[in-house]
C-alpha cells in the first residue's frame, strides 16, 4: 500500500498518513488522525490496530470485522478539542460503506481521551 492514497480520504499517501500510525510506529497526534486511522483499520481489516486504539474499560471483549463490508468514503463533518494540548476531544463522522450491495452510511458524533499519554476511542456521544 506504500505509494496508493490512504483509505480515510485525506489525500495522503498511505504511508505518509495512517500507515505509521496502524504499524504503531507513530502514535496519533490528535483525536482526528486516531478517528481517522480507525477508520483506515476498518477498511483494511486491521483489527489489532482497533482494539489497541480503544480505551480499554470501553474496549468490546470481541471484536470481528465483516470482511464483506466495503468502506469507500469518510467525511470528517467537525471536531472540537482533541488538539496535541488536550486531554479529550470529539470528532464527527460519516463513513460510506457497501454491503450486500447496498451503500449505507455510518454518522457518529464520537468521544476520544488521552489514555497513557496517546489518544484512544472512548466511544459515541449519546445526546
């Protein structure tokens, strides 16, 4: 995958963009390259990267990915805090997939904290 756009649709190359980050060679700076780089993990069938990625008190006990589902697209619509000097932040998200066929779309307004000095998934917002 070293010289083709990175799957979360930053316009990146892979290798420059989410690849160090799933390699766990470089830890995500803010909340939207973590939110960013699960994204990616899905698309590429990385599971280790997601649940090394979640916080573990929220961390599901299995996780299996369907490797029938497509991810095609991510829209990051906004984010609030979840800078290099925060210790949480908020990222919302549409993210396109295909499965079966059918397009669909997951929308989520997501929760992401600082976890031993690196950022982790802490789950959706529930309004």
């Amino acid at each position: 995958m070293t010289d083709t756009n990175c799957p979360c649709c930053s316009g990146e190359i892979y290798d420059a963009c989410c690849g160090p980050v799933l390699a766990g060679d470089k830890p995500a700076a803010t909340a939207t390259r973590l939110m960013r780089s699960r994204y990616t993990a899905f698309a590429v069938g990385d599971r280790d990267h997601l649940v090394r990625s979640w916080h573990p008190q929220m961390r599901p006990k299995k996780l299996t990915l369907d490797p029938d589902q497509e991810w095609i697209l991510l829209d990051v619509l906004g984010s609030s805090k979840g800078s290099m000097f925060d210790t949480e932040g908020t990222v919302e998200f549409r993210a396109h997939y295909r499965l079966d066929g059918r397009r669909d779309v997951l929308q989520e307004n997501s929760s992401f904290v600082r976890y031993e000095g690196r950022w982790v998934y802490w789950g959706p917002l529930v309004s």
